[in-house]
C-alpha cells in the first residue's frame, strides 16, 4: 500500500514537494536541520528517507500524493 516501487526520483520529488505531504510529515525534520532551512534540502533529505523506509510515511497511499 506504502511502496514506494514504480515511482523514479522526479516522482519522489513531486510528492514531497506536495502541500499536503509537507504538512503531514514536517514534525520528521527540526527547522534547524537542512531539511528544515531549504525546500532543496527538504526534497533531498526526505526523498532519501522514502526510500530507505516508505513504512514511516503511512498517513495515506503515497501515490495520493501524485495528485495534487
């Protein structure tokens, strides 16, 4: 339901980039990480945590995210 399969780095990309995304999973990063001072460094670092365990990000389909 969460895989993150299929989906290449430019898809990835545009989740996280999601409005909704970035509201439900922003508690993840401390605004003085690098992901929290940038939208490169939010996009890099949490396309990196997808990745690695998509099971983190179980709000909803990640694929909903597409649709936006």
């Amino acid at each position: 339901m969460f895989i993150i399969d299929g989906l290449n780095d430019k898809q990835l990309g545009r989740i996280v980039r999601n409005p909704a995304f970035m509201a439900e999973y922003n508690h993840l990063v401390s605004p003085t990480s690098p992901a929290g001072q940038s939208q490169q460094g939010w996009d890099f670092e949490m396309v990196k945590r997808l990745k690695e365990d998509a099971s983190l990000f179980g709000k909803r389909p990640i694929k909903e995210y597409l649709d936006y």
